[in-house]
C-alpha cells in the first residue's frame, strides 16, 4: 500500500480519532509529521501537543491506549481519520468521548 504525501505545509493536521466498531468520534487532535510517524510505527496513537509544544502517545500516561485499525485521509490530504481499538476512555474526564456536552439537538424531520 502507498502512503499519499500528507500535506504538513501548516505544520500541523487534524486527527478525528473514531472507535473502529461502533464508529463513535472519540476526539479531535493534532498531528505534526513526527507524531504521525511515530502513529504508523507503534499502531498507537500520537499526538502534538500545542499547549506543551511537545509529542505525546495516548494512553502513555492513563493507559488508555488507541490501537490503530485503520487510517484514512481527505481528499486534500490535510486531515486523517483514526479508526482505533480502545483501552478505556479517550477524554481526559473519563467519558468514552470528548464529544458528551450537546449544545443544540433538534427533534423535528428535516426535509
């Protein structure tokens, strides 16, 4: 299989992180060229850290590990999607997902 060229143009890429089975987004990181290297080496995932300018592998300090299944890109190839086995929760709170707080849900039928 032949890696596309990411574009790392701007440094860093969004990672939409997805549960391989039920297909649940568990999170939304950054990726810089390392980071995703290291991703395809280990088959866990990687991360730069913005905050702390730094690389960091998810699950390294909680041991909630995301084994990767399967990486995908977009059709500009500037952001991937994960497709992960997980240890335990993505969050940093404990929820299963980063994405628990709903700020509009609407009941009615869109035509």
């Amino acid at each position: 299989m032949t890696i596309p060229k990411l574009d790392f143009s701007k440094g860093l890429i969004p990672a939409i992180i997805i549960e391989d089975g039920s297909q649940e987004v568990l999170m939304l990181a950054y990726m810089n060229e390392e980071s995703f290297q290291k991703t395809l080496s280990s088959n866990t995932t990687w991360f730069y850290s913005r905050s702390r300018r730094s690389l960091w592998n998810k699950g390294a300090t909680s041991g909630n590990f995301q084994h990767v299944k399967k990486i995908m890109t977009d059709c500009d190839q500037d952001t991937l999607l994960i497709h992960v086995v997980i240890d335990g929760p993505a969050c940093h709170t404990g929820e299963k997902s980063c994405f628990f707080q709903t700020i509009k849900e609407v009941n009615e039928d869109v035509d």
